[in-house]
C-alpha cells in the first residue's frame, strides 16, 4: 500500500532568490571554492537558441483527422564564433543531469557552450517535452525508485550508504532532493528505442554531423542511430550498458533494452568509421550489474578494434579521477571529465571552427 | 480505426545544418526580410542558466521505499546585468511556443532575454520534464487533435482554412509540421491545475517575486497561485481561458478545468494586490468558445476593478495588431506583441535592474 506524503523543498524554507537557491545548494559541496572561482567567468555568449521537433509520424482515422505524434524534441543553443560539430547530449533520466553539476554548478551544456560548441538537449520520442506519442502509454509511479536510482546510478552500495570520497555533495540535502527528482518517464522497451534511434537519425540530417555524447542507456540508441546513418562524426558514452554486435559475436542473448542488440554485417561496419569512447566511473567492481556491462563493454570495443574500429574505454580511476558515479558529466568533479572529453575532441580532430 | 503513417519531416530532405533548418522555414515567412535584420543583433549574453525541481512529495511503501515525484521543473537563464524581476513563462501546450516563432524566428524566451529580465521556462508537475508524477496516467493518442489545435489556436475557422492576415507563415509546411507537433501531454483535470499552482507557489518561494507570462490554460493555474500566495509581482495572460470568483459571483456554473473555479473571498482578495493584463488575438468573433471566454474574461475583470484592483484588457487589435493567433507570443509579429508587454512592465515599475 502506498501513501502520498506532501513533502516541500528544503529550500524553500530558507532561500528566497535563484541566487540564494544555488548558493544554498552549493553551501555545503565539497568543490564549493573551487565552483565559484571556475563560475565566476565571463558570460556565456549566446548567438542564438530555440527548439524544434523531428522525425515523428501521424495517426488518423477514417475521416482524415490526424494528430501529430512520436516526433523528437530538440532543444539548442548556438554559441558566438561557434565551433563546426555540436554536441548532441542524449540523456537517460533527465536533461537535467547535462544542465547542472549535482552541487547547482554548470553542467556539460555550459562548459562546453563556453567553449564554443553548439550543444543540443535531446527528449526522443515519447520522452519529456516528446511526449505526445502515436501509442498509448500507461505511467505508473513506484516506490522504490529512488533506492534504484542510488545504487544504479552508484551513489553507494546500498541506500544512503555513500562511497567513499563519492563526487556528490553527500551532506547537502537540497542536492540529494534535486537528484532524486532528475527524471521523467522513458519506456525502455525496443520498440521505443528504435523509434528514438530513428528520429534521431532524422535529427542529424537536420543538424549535420554531431558527436553524440550520451548518458547511460542514452549510449545503445545513438550506436543504432550511428550504424543506421553516417551523421554521427563520434559517440562519447559514460556508462553504457548497451552494444550492438553481428551475427555470431557477443553474448548471444536476446535483444534487451538494456543490451545487447543485435544488428546485421552491415551495421555494425558503420560503427567502424567513426571514434568511439566509453567512458566508465569509480567503484564498478562494487556493483554486479555495471562489472557485467563494462565486461560487455570490453568484449565490444575488442570487437570493433579487431574489425579496424576506433574504440577506446576510459576508466576515470586510470586518469586519477575517482569517486565518480554513473553520471560523471554532473559530478562534483565535471570539469575534469570535461577536459578528458576536451582530448578525445581533439585528438580526432573534431573541435574545429 | 487508426493507422500510424511514417512521415518524415520536411526539412529533413533538403536542409543539412541547423542555420540551414532555420533559413528554410524562414524562407517563406512573410516578415522574413525584418525578422533577420532583428535577429542579427549582439550576442545574448548569459550570466548562467540550469534547472531544477521544485514542490513535489514522494510515495512509499510500508517497507519505506520511495519515489520522489509531483515536483515540477524550472529551466532558467539569468543574463548578465540582469534586471531584479524574472519572468516565468506558463506554457499550456509546450515551451516550445516561448521558445520559437511560428517561423523559427526568436520567441519571447530569447526576445526577454535580450532585455535583461531572468527568464523561467515552467514544466509543471506532470507535465513534460516534470512527468514523473505521484499517481498513475494514461495517455491515449487521438486522431483530430491536430484539427482541434487549428481552430482552437485560431489559425481559421476550419481546418486548413487560414484567416486573412493571419500571423503565422500559412504556405510553409514545415513551419506547419512544427507548429502540430508544438504540444505534450497535459492532463486537465482540477487535481492537475491544483497540484501545478501549489508547485508554482513554492517556485516562487525560491526564485523570489516573479512576472508570471501565461498561454491559454496556464492562466487560470497562475491565478491560482497568485490567490494562495503572494510573491506573484504581476500576470500578464495571452488568452486566458478560466477566471476564479469569489461566491456569489462569476457564472455560476460548476468547477471546470478550463475555468470557473470558485475561490474564498480571502483569496480573491489577493488578486486584487497585483497588476494583471489580460491579452487576445484577432477573429475572437469568429470563434462562439473564445467569444464565450472572452466575455468571461471582461466579467472578472471588472469584479477585480470594482473592487479596486488592478486588472486590463487588451484587444491586440485596438493597438493596431491584426491577424493574432492565441498565441500572439509566437506570431509573426511577436515583436510587437513583445513591445506591449514592454510598455506593461515600465507602466508598473516592473522593470527595474
């Protein structure tokens, strides 16, 4: 039996401005000094933003009435001076967690707009501000999805029980609230996944060639979008449980929607021509479900290698980042992901003006 | 019986860069030549911007599992010098009508931006980024909505048949294929509208006194507010649908989603602290529901009066507007529109850094 229980932000008791909302929520982070000196920058110069849908389809019935539906929702924002490739960000929880650092300091869409790229914020089909789908969906809220979400997204072993040194403000209870509440409604069944993979595809004939950097699950929708379509110029994905092999190769179960899939000869060759990087976080072997998928993960690149691929894995803990969650793009230590992720563009050529 | 038909969008086939997307749909528009003159201005210069959730509670289970939902969700921009009274941007349909003009050209989002105010994009709870609710929803997909936006959103009388002078780019299909897909799931339901008001108020407890800019149904939810709270500085309404009365007055008629609701006397009593502007389009004549709502609208505005608050009504046509949708923030002539709300904000000292 369930019960709702009204339960107001703990902000709201104390802070009475926006500024006093980050402020308040950034008080007790670990990288408080640090955030604000790195914050404190010029502004950010905008060319230009907006949102548009894409891809999508249509019902209609006998008479010839319709309704629009199953489109993907793009959200950008075009920077001054910007840089050719922009940076295509595919949640799987919430564009939340691109927006902002756990602790209310600027998320991958800042840093990396500051820097000059153009960045756009996916909701796919039948996601967030894409939801008005073509099919019929049944929400259904649940209790215990918050303790799914700590251990899943490797915030400790075990509910409220913290890593060690975990790049998340542990004591600040304002952010913990934000965290819990970074997510809207996704359908993780294979139909929904190739209708994101589908329209993102109708996405990148809009945008041009994009690096895709995805967010768990995020990751095996752009591999099917990028082994349908030639756009994608690269794939950074944290924590991916999800890779596509041919006929013959990698585990050999069933397609999930957690992974694997599988895809036919000629697919999984367009997954050869462009770098891909995985990126993984802190304290993977504490955790059953993520030791799996990185060995998946291992088994795949090996795969794309062999095959005359560009695929690398980055352990954060191997460059001296540690404590990192599922979502290092949002931990307290975001800038140092960012810059590895600064590397890889560079290193492939793909930062240019 | 329905059918699901793949439609690609239009743009897709010929245009392959997002400036491209952007020209395209521009191309036909009819205010085209002085849209890109004005949009080709200084950079918008962004102090910061994120997002975060506020209100909501959570359900358990007796084995005190949870999940933290019915919070909505706040997207903001804070420009640099920027002035001390946000607006707050209540959609009915989607941000992407703050965000766009019907022909891509910038919506208010970007146009206030400009002028200095901190802008809020508001998801509601339940509503799009906010979607991961408390209790359970269905949604259905339903040939005839895109026909029921048509004439509900005065494009014309009748599906395809445009009125004369309508601000919206009538021969650009893409610009149409945008427009049918600028919509998500809402549910209309008294709960809802109450739920999304409560969620409101706490938001203002934290971002401080805020203009709320509302579109159609999110009118009636941002009285709502202002009744039950007192950090609403002003509501500027673009065809506002429900009004509240105290007992006694008003229609009479049942408690309805889209309006009457009754409220106590103490909370009509708060509306009439704050200045409110009550904004519509073109051919509301041609339209029995909105000259209906209409007629409503001037009823509650002179109860607000009589009693000595501070409520108008403006006939964009009497400022020499023609051709307005009910979304005149997003017409073609938004600029106009825009320098309305201007002259609003200065007349109440709204506006000040």
């Amino acid at each position: 039996m369930e019960r709702v229980k009204a339960r107001s932000l703990v902000l709201a008791a104390t802070a009475f401005s926006l500024f006093a909302v980050v402020a308040q929520v950034q008080a007790q982070a670990q990288a408080q000094a640090q955030a604000q000196a790195q914050d404190a920058g010029a502004p950010i110069l905008l060319e230009r933003q907006g949102s548009f849908s894409v891809g999508g389809a249509d019902v209609s019935d006998e008479g010839g009435a319709t309704q629009s539906c199953d489109h993907g929702y793009v959200e950008y924002q075009i920077p001054a001076d910007a840089r050719a490739l922009p940076l295509f960000f595919w949640h799987s929880s919430s564009t939340f967690v691109w927006q902002n650092r756990w602790d209310m300091g600027e998320g991958f869409q800042s840093l990396f707009l500051r820097r000059g790229y153009p960045v756009m914020l996916w909701d796919g089909p039948r996601v967030g501000r894409a939801n008005w789908g073509c099919d019929s969906q049944t929400y259904n809220a649940m209790a215990g999805r918050d303790q799914q979400n700590f251990t899943s997204w490797r915030f400790g072993p075990a509910w409220m029980e913290w890593f060690d040194g975990v790049q998340f403000p542990t004591h600040n209870r304002s952010a913990f609230d934000q965290a819990m509440r970074a997510r809207y409604d996704e359908f993780d069944r294979l139909e929904n996944i190739r209708l994101e993979a589908a329209a993102a595809v109708e996405a990148f004939g809009i945008i041009g060639p994009s690096i895709v950097v995805t967010s768990s699950a995020g990751g095996m929708r752009a591999l099917l979008a990028a082994a349908h379509d030639g756009q994608i110029a690269a794939i950074v994905a944290y924590e991916n449980p999800g890779f596509l092999f041919p006929p013959g190769e990698g585990p050999g179960t069933a397609d999930s929607p957690f992974g694997p899939m599988q895809v036919s000869e000629e697919e999984f060759a367009r997954l050869l021509t462009i770098p891909m990087q995985f990126v993984w976080g802190d304290n993977i072997e504490a955790s059953p479900v993520w030791s799996a998928k990185l060995e998946e993960c291992r088994q795949f690149v090996a795969l794309i290698n062999a095959r005359g691929g560009k695929a690398e894995i980055v352990m954060l803990e191997d460059e001296g980042l540690t404590g990192n969650t599922h979502m290092p793009f949002a931990d307290l230590n975001n800038r140092e992901v960012a810059a590895l992720l600064d590397d890889f563009l560079a290193r492939h050529g793909l930062d240019g003006r």
